[in-house]
C-alpha cells in the first residue's frame, strides 16, 4: 500500500509579532550609530568615490565617467504589515527610494532575505518575494538574485545598483540658505502601524498608510532634478527633524519647519496624542531631537512627536529655490538660512 506523508502544518503567523520593531523604526539610533561609525579609522579615498558614507547620505555614487556613476544602497527591516505581499511591496518601495533621493534611477537589485522558513512556510516567502518582484518590475528594476538566511525573526529588504549623471545628482550637501523645503509624502506612517500592532488603528488608516509606503518615489525625483533642486534627502526611521538635521548639517545651514504646514496621515496625530502611536524608535528621535531642535511653546508634544515619528518608505524632502517650490507635488514646509548648521527651529 503506498503511503501518503503529510507536509508538516504550518503556522498562521501575524508577521508583526515576529518582529520587536517595525520597518525601519528598527534602526539603530543615529547619535550612537553616526558616533561609532566616526571612530572607524578612513582609509585613502578613492577619487571615483565621489559621496560615501562621511556626509550620511542616502546612497553612495560611484563615477564611472564625466557622464555616468553607479548609485548603491541597501535597506533591510522587519515587517510593518502582516499581509506578507505588502511588506514586501513596502520594502522594495524603500530600498528603491535611497536611489531616487540621489537623483538616479535603479537598475538592478539584490534580495535580502531572513526568514524562519519551517515556522511560515514557503508560500508566506514567495508572497513577499512576489510583492518586491512586482514593485521593482513598475521601477524598471531587475531583481537578479539574492541571499537569504534562517531566522527566527522575518526580514527582507534589498541591495539596489542604479545610475545617475553626477553632474546632476541630488546630495544632501548642496542645499543653501533661502532655499525652502518641500515634502512629497505626509508623515505619520510610523505612527499607524505601530497603533495597529497595538489594536488601536481603523482599517481605512492602515491601508492609507501602506498605499502611501507602496509608492515609489520615481516622480518626486524626477521633478526635484527638473526644478533645479540643491539638495534632497528622504525621509525615513530617523523621522522629518532626523533627516533634515543631516541635510542641514552637512549644507552648513540652519532650518525652520512650519509645523502647521507639515502634512500628516489620516489618525496620525490622534495616535501619537493617545500614547498608541508611540514606538520605542520615535522616542529615541525624540529624544535626539533635544539636541538640535527648539520647539516654539505652541508645538504640542503629539505634534513634535510627529516630526520626530520613524518613516517607512516616505517621501523627499527636497531644497530648492523658492519660486520654483510649485513644480513639485508636494508641500512647503519651511526654509533653510543662515545659521548654525544642523540647528533646526520648529514653530
């Protein structure tokens, strides 16, 4: 009599509550991580490298000519959503986005995989492969293999290769004092998937908050370029006052955001206000916001919370000549000027 060997039952697992933080929340904190990458003692630069990781930027940018660099990044994290399509959509979306702060356009990309294969099985894999696989096809982006790991913890992410015309490329070293600040995606997405692991987000929210995740940033760079813009940086686990603290900073100018003018998720900010948005990333930002950003008396803490909330996947945050601010879909949010540099000013 032939047998009939059943394949081992597998858990219906919620791929959140694999992870102890959430998309790129899970970062290191950036005063210890920028603290010991400062220690490590530099090599001779090679002078085809033209950014690397001295000014913390988005990606690297490599010349391979007057005419023609390589743009390399990668970007790994635990789930933020527990459909395993989307986090894998949400993933490929923010890897790609480091080759799009820099003004180039991505060309190839690699796979990272973690992954407790004999807890979730091979088909929760293959959802997420297939969510990244589709997100780089609408990039233009071939996903030519990988690596992967067990791991009781779920991550994915991806190493991307592009290029970009280093005569053009956008840095987060040339913005200039008068320059004002455009935002192409609201914040808040932090905020809402951490609310929703907590049991304390409405469906609707959640799905904004993975649409806008989902969405490339292929358009907002191509505008930033075409506008003329002096620098550009995108916003994510550091969250908008992280991230504008390094532009700044590394412009030699000072900032002032207008916190009125910042535009925020549906939910977002009630969250944060009820304690259920707050994640253990968002307050270490806050936390290091202390030491570069004032905060006028009428900047209520849920609302500084905003600004400091760990992005996932979020949009740019380009400088550029104010009379040219309108050829971005985006918001104005403030300014860059003469000051200290990284010093920002929220009012």
């Amino acid at each position: 009599m032939e047998r009939t060997i059943s394949a081992p039952a597998v858990e219906r697992v919620a791929l959140t509550s694999l992870s102890h933080g959430a998309g790129c929340g899970c970062k290191l904190p950036a005063a210890d991580l920028w603290r010991i990458l400062g220690s490590l003692e530099q090599h001779p630069p090679d002078p085809r490298l033209l950014v690397g990781s001295a000014t913390g930027d988005d990606a690297a940018i490599f010349a391979l000519s007057e005419e023609l660099a390589l743009v390399q990044t990668v970007d790994f994290f635990t789930p933020v959503v527990d459909d395993p399509y989307d986090f894998g959509r949400v993933a490929a979306a923010n890897a790609l986005s480091d080759v799009y702060a820099m003004g180039g356009r991505p060309l190839t990309a690699l796979n990272l995989v973690a992954f407790p294969l004999a807890r979730l099985g091979g088909e929760v894999l293959l959802e997420i492969l297939r969510g990244g696989l589709d997100v780089a096809a609408r990039a233009g982006c071939s996903v030519v293999g990988g690596h992967s790991i067990d791991d009781p913890e779920p991550k994915y992410g991806m190493a991307v290769t592009g290029t970009v015309d280093p005569r053009r490329a956008l840095r987060n070293s040339g913005a200039r004092a008068g320059d004002v600040l455009v935002l192409t995606k609201p914040l808040g997405v932090g905020a809402l998937v951490t609310a929703s692991k907590r049991g304390a987000c409405e469906p609707a929210d959640l799905e904004r908050a993975v649409e806008t995740m989902v969405t490339l940033n292929d358009t907002a760079s191509a505008q930033a370029l075409a506008a003329g813009a002096h620098a550009a940086t995108d916003v994510t686990g550091f969250g908008l006052l992280g991230h504008l603290h390094r532009l700044s900073r590394e412009s030699a100018v000072a900032a002032e955001v207008e916190i009125d003018r910042v535009p925020s998720l549906p939910g977002a900010r009630e969250s944060l206000a009820a304690g259920d948005g707050v994640s253990g990333g968002g307050r270490r930002n806050r936390e290091w916001a202390d030491s570069f950003a004032t905060f006028a008396p009428g900047v209520q803490e849920s609302e500084r919370l905003m600004v400091c909330d760990p992005v996932t996947s979020g949009g740019l945050l380009v400088a550029l000549p104010e009379g040219r601010a309108g050829e971005l879909d985006g918001v104005v949010i403030g300014r860059l000027r003469e000051g200290e540099p990284g010093r920002i000013s929220v009012v």
